[in-house]
C-alpha cells in the first residue's frame, strides 16, 4: 500500500492543503481545489491501494479543517483501498526542559 503524508506544519489553510496534496498525488492541474472534486479522485483517478496520513495537525486545525477530515473518513469507510488517518503535533512539556 502506498502511505502519503501531508505534514500540517506547513499548512495554513484549505489552498494550501490543495497544492500539496496535488503535489503528492500528481493530481491534474485540472483538479478544482475542493472536497467534492476530492472524493471524486479518491474513488477514481488516484492509484489505489492508498494511505492517506496527515501529521503534525495542530488542535486548532481540527475546528478548521472538520469539513476535509469528515469528507476522508467517509471515503476511508466506502472506497475499499482507500485508508485515512490524522495524528496530532506533540508539544514538549515546559517543565522537562
């Protein structure tokens, strides 16, 4: 199975989302940058079987991307290959330092 990460530190928002994730799964310039041309590639253009994984998402991004990980959840419970998941960023403790 091919794992595609997206890394959330470098994310602001969803624009910035949509060109790395064209980037990684060199999807067409033709691609419209939103969730329903998403889930369209997912059950038909991109090369399955895939992972998809986001990591280092921040709390805050949670409440600003709901929409995005609602719409791969769902792709991630219907489309057979297709996986999903999202890993929040660790923050140090103060009082180990």
């Amino acid at each position: 199975m091919n794992t595609v990460y997206i890394d959330f530190i470098e994310i602001g928002d969803m624009e910035d989302f949509f060109e790395q994730l064209k980037e990684k799964l060199k999807l067409p310039e033709t691609f419209g940058d939103n969730l329903d041309a998403l889930y369209d590639s997912i059950t038909g253009f991109v090369e399955l079987p895939l992972h998809l994984e986001f990591v280092n998402m921040s709390v805050e991004q949670l409440d600003d991307f709901e929409d995005l990980l609602t719409t791969l959840e769902e792709a991630d419970e219907e489309v057979e290959d297709f996986s999903f998941s999202y890993y929040l960023e660790q923050y140090e403790d103060e009082d180990e330092e």
